[in-house]
C-alpha cells in the first residue's frame, strides 16, 4: 500500500498511481481531519491530486523527486483554501 | 523540506528588497509603469512561495498588497503617499516576518497581531477610481493566454518568448493510461501552473475519481517545438500558444531600466553558495604558496644531480604552473565579484525611515552601484556607509526651515555614488547640509589636548578635517554637540583601513560635506614572513619588516623598564613579540635572539621571536565575525598545510 494511514496522517510512500485513488477517498471520507503527508511520496497520480484537490486535504510536505510537486501544490491550494 | 524553506528564505529576501527598491521608486516617479510592474511581479511571486508553507497571515497580507498593486495597474489611481505607504509597511512587516522565520520557522505572535493593522491600512488605501487605462489593442492572443501570463507575473512587454499552454484532459483520460500533470511536467521550463475543475465539483457521494474533470494551464520559457512534442499524442486536448514579445514602448526618459527578466538569467547564472567560491579561492592561494617549492627544487637538483636540463625542467614547469595558477586565481577572484548594488540597495528604505523619523525630507541618489568589487568588501562596506549615512541626516542635513533660509530646496540631497579607479573602488557620500567648520573642529582639538594652539594654527582646512577620524575625536560628546560630525568616524576610518583601504572628507561650510571610501577591488596576494613563538605561529607582512638578524644576549641593555641594543650606531628598542601577544615569554640564556627589525610609527623597532620560518605568498583576508575586534591582527591566511595563520598588524601590535 503506498497511501496509508499513520498515527492520525494519510500518509503517501513511493509512487501513489491511480488504483490507490479509492483508498485515498476512503481514508479521506472516514478521517476528513487528518493531513495528509506527501514527504515519502515519489509520483503522484493527476487521478490522486484531484482527489486531493476536490477533497480540500490539508498537505503537508512535498515530495522530494518530484519536480513539478511544488507548483502542483500551489495550483491546486489556490483553488482550494486560499 | 528544509531545503526548500531555505530556498525560500533566500528568494523572499530577494524579492522584499526588489518590492521595496520599486515602491521607492515609484514614490519618486509614479508614472513609471515598469516600477510598477515589478513590484507587482515581486509581490505576486512572493505571495506564491508564502502559499506552500503555513505562515500565518503574510499570505492574506500579500495577497491584499497584491490586490492594491492589481488595482493600480488596471485603473489609474494616484500613486501617492496614500498608496505607497501601506505597502512599504507591508514590505518592512513581511521582511520581520523573515527574520522571525529565520529564528524560530514562523511569524511571531507580535507580529501576527501586526497583520490585522496592516491589512487595515491596505484596505484604506485602496481608493478605488475605476476608470480604465487606455485600451489595450485588441490581439490575436486568446484570454486565457493573456491571464495566465499575466498571472505567472510575466509582463508582455518583456523581452523573451513563452509558450502558453492549456491542456484539458479528456474524462476518460485515466483509463487509457494517462496521466495528465506528468505528461505535462515533461515540458522543461515550466514557469507557472494553474490547475482548475472544468466543472463544478460534485457532492462527495457523487465524485467519481476515475473522471479527469481539471482543466491545466501553465507556461513555459520552452521553445514552442518543445512543448508541442511533448503532447504530439493528444492534440485533440491540447492548445498552445506562442507568446511573442510585444513591442515595447519607448521607456519613459529617466524611467529606471528594465529588471533582467527572471529565465534569461536563470540560463547565464547560477546560484552557489558563498563558501564553495571561497574554498576555490583558498585552494588558488594555496597553489600560489605550493609552487613556490619548486624554485628551490630546481636549485637543490641542480646541486644534487649536476643536471642542468633535469633543473631547467622544473624551472620551466614552474612558470607554467606559475602562470596557469595565476589564471585560476585570478578567475576565482573574478567569481567572488558582485555588484556594490547589493549593499547599496539597502539604503533607500534606510534613507527614508531615518529621514521620516528625524522629521527631514531627504532624496538619496544612488549612483554606479553596478560597479562590482570582491564580496566581502561589498558586505563589509555596508556599516561603515551606514554610519555616514546616518552621520549625513542627523547632523549635515539641515531641518526644512533651515535650508529655506540658506536659500537650499526644502529636500536635502544625499548622494551615495560608486566608480571604479583602477584597482580600487572609490564610494563617496555627498550631501548638500551645512557642512563643517574648519575653526570649530581645531578648537575642539586644542580643548581636547589633542593640538596646541601653534600647530593647530599651521594646519590646513583639509588636514584639520581629517582630525575628525582620530580616535581622541570618537567618543567626545563636545564635537557631536558642535558640528555632528566626528562620532564614530574613527570606526569608519578603521572599518575601511581592514578592508585594504581609507576614508577621506571634504567639507565646505554651508555647502556639503563628502566623504570618499577607496577601497580595493579584491583582496591581493601578500607576502608574509612565518615566525613563531612557543608553540603558536604568525605571520608578518614582509613590508613592514626591513630586516632579520641575529643578537647576542650580551648585546641587550636594559632601558629602565625596556631593553634596547645598538644596530649600526643606532640604538632600538627591543620587544617581545610574545609579551606583545601576551603569551608566555621563553628565556633562552647563551643563545643568539632572532629579532625583527620593523618599521613603526617612523621609528625602528626589533621584535624578538623564537623563530622564523618560511616565507610565503599568499592571500590575506581581513578579520571577520568573533574575531574582527582582535587588536594587533591584521587578518587571516590559509597556509599549504591547510593551517589557518594569524598575519600580524605590527604597527598596531606596539603602538
């Protein structure tokens, strides 16, 4: 499993494909106030960051080998808390 | 992550300082559109990089600075006091903000308090007039295009192509295996990136994730071909635009010059810690010291082996090594160069807030801050300009009502201008406030004990000014009462003199006053003598010793509290270089002193040491950090063992 619940965070390790979207809605849907830490991860679905994006998740960190990462984060924040 | 908040400090910095050079310049010139411009592009960029980190409320403060900058560039509101005040405010709180995020991660409460006056103020600020500018001649380029451009903080008129691209991804898209943002991230020089649902999203019960429903803008400095290959495979989902530079209108005359455009300098430069340049430069002036060993190679193989050719060898591979090492130094040197403007930039809002708070008006005109000198003198330079700076407003430039009197405008001038002589850089401060009196100064000198009346009446105007550098003058609370000037200036004169250089002043009463920094450009190459005492080792520049010998005890004659010996029918005092240093002075009966004859204060003087060493080429850095108030040194070099050497200031050591 690559997106996982840990200690109160939805955690994401290594690359997190499309399959893993339902597991993320499911975590997301029974823990709506966990953050959700992106430090571990490597690649991240687009299917994944509109979850994310559609479900508001409150992010925490970036992942490192993504380049893209960051500006991804700041696209998907504008529309979604700021 | 750590590495990313770092990264983010550093361009905060950056942009703070470029917010704030436009904003300033703005309030000098409003008209001037590309000011605006980019303090709007710093702003916005800066409002983007707070948004990946939780730091409280500097985002809705950005955000609202952004959004009053937003205004000015659509309407034609006044740029005035009203609006340029705010947002300086902005610019100082958010640079305390760093500060605090530097220390502690984020924003303190103080400060966070802080946000709810400024954004207050921002709001009063926006007075609104929503009267369009000019209309912007219709184009073939599609809204979308323009708004991302303009979102990414690119301003047309830029030199430089981009590409805009909006990529909606068909819904079924995940289920023939693709993956839209990393399709998109295979576009090299992504600059911007916007992401929005194409729809509405649905209740959460209805959400289907296996539908693609965003719709993905983003921009790129990539060439059009670039991006075009890289989505070859679903042209259908795909729109890419070029777009080219507009014409640019004629700057205005005096408008200041376009800011280099960000990816044109990303191509040219790069970005490398301080401290990885100065290994290179320690490494060269190693070099310099290890090549040194090959002349007397060269000597011993000859007298070794009788080989001429195997000693004219290494003299020749010397001279190449010797040429080649002069190059890399002086490439390296080259590489520590930057613009004074670094230094310089901090003025400005210095200039204003000092002026502001002493109730003067003053214009600060900076000049030749793209005259570039070795890094280190660039960031050393600062406090003591920042202590003629304020030295200028507090006591040359008058109070308003003075200056009318005299017949000066009612604003003083300060002007901060740097150029380049030679070897050297020459940093003047001029101002137009009442300058300083010649007569005073000496009557403060001969009531100070530091002149008698008879010499204080055969200087001239221009040597009686420079007393105001003499220590005696620094702290004397009467010469600050009398013209101002004169506090702390001996700390000036100091600051520069470790920098390799010194400060000069002109003054004429009632007219201005200006002071003249000469500093060198780099630090050069120095040759010093290694001598040790005990244990420890120094060096000593070569300069300032005429020569060493050799001195029977029995030549030593005490000197009341002192000793001395004759050299050549002259008698000179005999130091200690380990009482100078007040280290442990090692007797050494029967034997012969090895004693420095060195130049001090026109007088010589022999210092004994325990020993001397070699003799070395290299490259002397001033004292910096802890050890910068170390009386007696001169500075530090790095010597062939990798050994950090302390380099004597002997004059200073036996004054």
């Amino acid at each position: 499993m690559t997106i996982r619940l840990e200690e109160e965070s939805i955690v994401f390790v290594g690359k997190c494909g499309v399959e893993e979207v339902e597991t993320l809605l499911t975590l997301l849907e029974a823990y709506p106030r966990s953050p959700v830490d992106l430090t571990q991860a490597e690649t991240i679905h687009t299917a994944i960051w509109q979850a994310l994006m559609m479900a508001k998740s409150d992010i925490r960190g970036i992942p490192s080998s993504s380049k893209i990462a960051p500006m991804i984060l700041s696209a998907i924040g504008k529309n979604a808390s700021f | 992550m750590d590495e990313l908040m770092d990264q983010f400090a550093i361009e905060a910095r950056e942009l703070v300082q470029q917010a704030s050079d436009d904003l300033l310049a703005l309030e000098r010139a409003p008209t001037d559109r590309g000011r605006l411009e980019s303090a709007f592009r710093a702003i916005h960029t800066l409002k983007g990089s707070v948004g990946l980190f939780d730091l409280g409320p500097m985002h809705e403060v950005l955000h609202q600075a952004e959004e009053l900058l937003t205004e000015a560039r659509n309407t034609t509101i006044d740029i005035d006091a009203g609006f340029i005040d705010p947002l300086i405010a902005v610019v100082e709180w958010v640079d305390q903000c760093l500060d605090d995020i530097a220390r502690e991660g984020k924003p303190s409460e103080n400060l966070a308090r802080q946000s709810k006056q400024i954004l207050a103020s921002l709001h009063a600020g926006e007075t609104a007039d929503d009267t369009p500018l000019a209309e912007i001649p219709p184009e073939t380029v599609p809204d979308w295009a323009e708004a991302i451009a303009k979102a990414a903080g690119i301003d047309r008129g830029m030199s430089g192509a981009f590409v805009a691209v909006r990529y909606e991804p068909h819904p079924e898209c995940f289920f023939s295996g693709d993956d839209p943002l990393a399709t998109l991230a295979k576009m090299p020089d992504i600059l911007h990136l916007q992401i929005a649902p194409k729809e509405p999203w649905p209740h959460r019960d209805n959400y289907d994730p296996f539908r693609c429903n965003l719709v993905i803008e983003a921009l790129t400095a990539a060439a059009i071909t670039d991006v075009e290959a890289v989505f070859r495979l679903i042209p259908d989902q795909i729109r890419i635009v070029g777009l080219t530079p507009l014409k640019q209108e004629k700057a205005e005359l005096g408008a200041a010059p376009e800011p280099v455009q960000p990816h044109a300098q990303k191509m040219t430069t790069m970005r490398v810690e301080a401290t990885r340049v100065d290994a290179l430069l320690e490494i060269a002036g190693e070099l310099v010291t290890a090549k040194n060993g090959l002349l007397p190679l060269a000597e011993d193989a000859l007298v070794a082996t009788s080989d001429e050719r195997l000693s004219r060898r290494i003299l020749s591979s010397h001279q190449e090594i010797e040429r080649l090492v002069g190059a890399l130094y002086s490439a390296v040197t080259r590489a520590r160069m930057v613009p004074l403007d670094q230094t310089f930039r901090r003025f400005p809002r210095l200039v204003r807030e000092t002026a502001a708070r002493l109730g003067k008006s003053v214009d600060l005109i900076v000049e030749g801050e793209d005259v570039e000198a070795d890094r280190e003198i660039v960031e050393e330079i600062f406090e003591p300009l920042l202590h003629l700076v304020r030295n200028a407003l507090d006591h040359g430039i008058e109070e308003e009502p003075d200056r009318t009197t005299s017949g000066k405008p009612p604003r003083g001038s300060l002007t901060l201008r740097a150029r380049q002589r030679g070897e050297r850089i020459e940093v003047e401060l001029r101002d137009d406030g009442r300058g300083i009196e010649p007569d005073r100064i000496r009557s403060a000198a001969i009531a100070k004990g530091i002149l008698s009346e008879t010499v204080a009446a055969t200087l001239s105007d221009a040597t009686t000014l420079q007393l105001l550098f003499s220590p005696g003058f620094s702290t004397a609370s009467t010469v600050s009462d009398l013209s101002g000037r004169g506090v702390g200036l001996d700390a000036v004169q100091m600051a520069a003199q470790r920098l390799g250089g010194h400060v000069e002043l002109a003054s004429t009463p009632s007219v201005g006053t200006v002071f003249t920094l000469s500093l060198p450009i780099s630090f050069s190459m120095s040759r010093i003598m290694v001598v040790s005492v005990g244990e420890e080792r120094y060096g000593v520049p070569i300069e300032g010793v005429i020569e060493t010998i050799r001195l029977s005890q029995q030549n030593v004659t005490a000197v009341r509290a002192g000793e001395a010996f004759v050299l050549r029918d002259l008698t000179i005092p005999l130091l200690h270089l380990a009482e100078l240093l007040q280290l442990k002075r090692r007797e050494t009966l029967g034997t012969d002193l090895r004693v420095l004859i060195a130049q001090a204060g026109g007088e010589r003087v022999g210092i004994v040491v325990d020993a001397i060493a070699e003799r070395a080429e290299t490259l002397l850095r001033p004292l910096s950090g802890l050890l910068r108030g170390l009386p007696g040194i001169a500075g530090t070099t790095v010597l062939g063992d990798g050994k950090v050497l302390l380099v004597l200031d002997l004059e200073e050591l036996i004054g």
